[in-house]
C-alpha cells in the first residue's frame, strides 16, 4: 500500500517534507481492525509533529502520521467484537502509533465509532479528533450537564478553529449555554455566528470586549489557542467558583494560585490521553463518537468541513499542511483518496 511520511522535520514547502513509499499492510491482532482509508483530515497537531519529531536526526524510516479518518473495516483482529467486515467508520487514532496518512491503518476498535450516514465522507472526516476533543473537555473534564448547567455563560476562546467550531454548537445545541465566542476577521466571525454563538468578541482586547457584550463575568471559560496568552483575561473574566478548561500547550508555567480567591477549578484536556495510557475507560471514545454521528446525522451539529482536497499524494498533503500553517484556516481542511 502507499503511505505518505517525513524522514526528517523540514519546512513544508521543501521537496522531502513528505514523501509518498509503499509499507507492507500488517493484519489486524488483538482489538485491532484494519481500516481501509476513504478520507483524512489535518489538525494542528499534525503539522507541530512534523515540524517537531526529527529536527535534528534523519529517521531510518518515514514517520507517518495523521489523527482523522473514515474507512471501512477489511479485517478484525482475534479480540475484536465491536465490528465487522464492511463497516464505515470514523476515529481519531492513537498518537503513540502510526497515523492515517496511508491507504490502510490498524486502529483499536475501542476507539472507533460507526461513522455517520446521512453526511458525505468528507463531511465526516472532518469531525473525529475535534469533536472528541471538544466533547470530552465539556462533559469529561468540566463535568457540564444540560439540567444543572443551562443558561449559564461559557467564553469559547478560538471559536473558529476546530475544536471551537464543534464546542460552540455542544455548548448551545446540548447544553443550552449563552456562547460567547472569541473571533477577529469578518469571516470567522460570520462562521462562529452560523454556528450558534449568541455573541463574537475580538480576542485583542478581552477583557473589555467581554463586559461591552453586559457580561462582567462567565460561568465557563474554555481555551483553544493559547493558555499562557489569555490567562490573566481569564482570571480576570471568571466567576467565583466557575470552571476554566484547556487544550493548549503553556511556554511558560501557569499561575493557579491566582484562581485560589475564587475557588475556580481548572481542567486539562488532552484527546490522547486515555490510548496513550490504555485507560480503563478506553470504550468511552467509541461511545463519544457513536454519539457524535448521530448528532452529526440528526443535524443537531453540522461538520465543520470548509475546504476539500482530491487526491492522496504528498504534494496534496504539502498544500494541507500549508493551509493550516498559515494561521488563516477557518473549520477543517480534508484530503479525499
């Protein structure tokens, strides 16, 4: 089969960035499936590995990764019970593992879902790693509940990347919060307005910005960008005993002493976390996916598709990766084989 991988970390736009080789295909052990790949999706995470994992070294062989794809199932392994030959499916993978920039990928079912059926295959790449990520933040880790928490505030800061596409219409479409979504160019604030934020503020002046929409304080507050950039915003914006979440990677250390006066609790959210350590409750992120399709079936959440890309070669890959690169990205960029 052809998979596509780096040697070594390079600039995106130099020839070797990726490379296209054939890898033998491996049958499925185990809880593993095969999955024979139909469409991928690129999030940052892809491109900060790239640009990360060989910097100063030449792998002896190609690194392949990639953490969004929907296929169908080729084989199962000897443990595997959630599946069959022929099912679609949709999943996020295993950073610890080879990633689904190849024609073929073993997975572990228990991180599987059934893919939706009422949206194209592109539609439903998109969605994997972000809605998990969005979903296990605000039901996982903040512990949210629609029956105690709605009409409560949630601050979305990066509501047109991603993850914040899919947290804002959780956040409004199930949980009944009042969204307050960070956003700059007319464009992104157009996207997070259509997808149910009842206000965009400019990320630039926060704190003001915030309190000009009548909010003093939020409830809620979630971070997609950056931790280090917004805390004392976010300090500054929370309510006594409110909730802070994030996802970002802090530069610098993070001041938790200054959430103590308020007894603001603060939660980390990493999407590998339970295959990175085999959790005991590895099954749930079949579970969030399953849900996140019927949702995504129902059109309680839409995708967050925005551009669509034919064709799985490396130059292909190349132009993904300098999409996202660019900072300018609004919702996911897919490649289609």
């Amino acid at each position: 089969m052809k998979a596509i991988g780096f040697k070594k970390s390079l600039p995106i736009n130099e020839a070797e960035s990726f490379i296209e080789f054939e890898k033998e295909i491996i049958p499925p052990t185990g809880h593993d499936i095969l999955v024979k790949i139909e469409a991928i999706s690129i999030n940052p995470v892809d491109y900060k590995i790239r640009q990360g994992a060989a910097k100063d070294i030449v792998l002896n062989e190609p690194k392949i990764i990639g953490w969004d794809a929907v296929g169908t199932v080729e084989e199962i392994g000897d443990k595997a019970t959630l599946f069959k030959k022929g099912d679609h499916v949709f999943y996020a993978g295993d950073i610890t593992k080879d990633g689904s920039n190849q024609e073929y990928q073993l997975v572990d079912e228990r991180i599987v879902g059934f893919a939706p059926q009422k949206i194209s295959v592109a539609e439903a790449a998109a969605m994997p790693l972000t809605a998990l990520t969005a979903y296990e933040i605000l039901f996982d880790r903040l512990r949210l509940d629609p029956d105690k928490d709605k009409g409560k505030s949630i601050l979305i800061i990066g509501g047109a990347g991603g993850v914040g596409s899919v947290a804002i219409q959780l956040a409004k479409n199930i949980l009944g919060l009042q969204v307050i979504a960070t956003a700059s160019r007319p464009d992104t604030i157009e996207w997070c307005k259509k997808l149910g934020a009842d206000y965009v503020v400019n990320h630039k002046d926060l704190v003001n910005e915030v309190r000009n929409t009548g909010f003093d304080s939020v409830d809620i507050i979630v971070d997609f960008v950056d931790v280090n950039q917004y805390w004392d915003a976010m300090v500054a914006l929370i309510k006594p005993q409110g909730k802070i979440g994030s996802i970002s990677d802090p530069t610098e250390p993070v001041n938790l002493r200054q959430l103590k006066g308020k007894s603001v609790s603060f939660h980390w959210e990493l999407m590998f976390t339970r295959s990175m350590f085999q959790t005991e409750d590895l099954i749930e992120q079949h579970h969030i996916l399953n849900k996140i399709a019927q949702l995504l079936d129902a059109r309680t959440l839409q995708s967050t598709l925005n551009t669509t890309i034919e064709g799985f070669t490396a130059n292909n890959l190349k132009e993904a990766h300098r999409l996202l690169e660019s900072g300018k990205t609004i919702g996911k960029v897919v490649l289609k084989f």
